[in-house]
C-alpha cells in the first residue's frame, strides 16, 4: 500500500516498522501536532526538499 510513497509522517513508530520503512527507502517522518504543522515541517525540511530536488 505504501508502495509508491517517499516518506509518511507518523506519530510514534517502533524501530522494526522503522526498519521496514527505511529498508523500502520510505523516510518515516515521527512528529506530534496538527497535520497542518507536520506538513509544513516536511514539505521545509532540507532532507525533503535534497531528495525530491527542490530549490
């Protein structure tokens, strides 16, 4: 189902759903807040914008 993901952002996770992630090269984002405020701390990330070759 996750297949044709970069990342996912996640509330908590444990480290053998982490491995899994990492292991699919799906970078598994761990934050608390709104979804609002996940979004916008992905989308201004340096590791989203190197790997998706933004600005």
């Amino acid at each position: 189902m996750l297949r044709d993901c970069q990342g996912v952002i996640i509330n908590q996770i444990g480290p053998g759903a982490m491995d899994t992630l990492l292991y699919r090269n799906i970078l598994p984002f761990a934050l608390s807040g709104s979804i609002e405020d996940a979004l916008a701390t992905v989308r201004d990330s340096k590791l989203f914008r190197v790997r998706n070759k933004i600005g």
